[in-house]
C-alpha cells in the first residue's frame, strides 16, 4: 500500500465551507467508485478552519501522475471536480490534482 498526503485551502466563506463538509457528507457513489478503479483503497479529509489535508492509501501499483490523469477522465470525476471547485476557489476546469498540494513526508 501507498500513502499520499495533500493540502488545500478552502475559500475564505463560512457558509461556503460548510456547504463544502455538507457535500462530502454525501458523496456521489460513482465518484467512490472511480477512486476504486483507479487504485485509490481509501480517502480522508481533516479540515482545520479553511485547511484541508487529504490522506489517500493506494494500491502498490498506483502511479500519481498516471493514476490521477485517469481519474479525472471519468466524466463524474469531471462533474464532481466542477462542482467543489466552487468552494476550494479554483477553475472548474481544474483537476484533483491540479488543486490538491502533495505534501512531503518528514517523519
């Protein structure tokens, strides 16, 4: 198994953020799906104030780059990113990977 983490700030909006916690309450299951068939084993997010941190396992043969690029071709992937876009203050046309910062593990 692989483990990934990211970071990300939301928009400085209260109810924005709140929307956005409301919407990960109720992920689209086509989404969850997608991560599945891609190698993504499973996928948190913490949130502190406006901060995200993502912590995403993968199977050993994920690859990033190759694994994220065929994720965001999935067309609810696409809809999906659209959509949070609005809350995390990016383009819709923006990629998971494109909004979410890897960060490198020092311990």
């Amino acid at each position: 198994m692989k483990r990934y983490c990211q970071t990300l700030t939301l928009v400085d909006d209260k109810e924005m953020i709140e929307k956005y916690v409301e919407a990960h309450a109720n992920v689209w299951p086509e989404v969850i799906e997608g991560q599945r068939m891609v190698g993504i084993i499973d996928m948190q997010i913490y949130r502190h104030g406006r901060l995200l941190f993502m912590v995403m396992d993968t199977d050993d043969d994920f690859d990033f780059h190759r694994d994220m690029a065929r994720l965001a071709q999935l067309p609810r992937q696409a809809e999906w990113e659209a959509y949070v876009s609005q809350f995390q203050g990016c383009s819709t046309n923006a990629r998971s990977d494109e909004k979410w910062q890897l960060m490198q593990r020092i311990f």
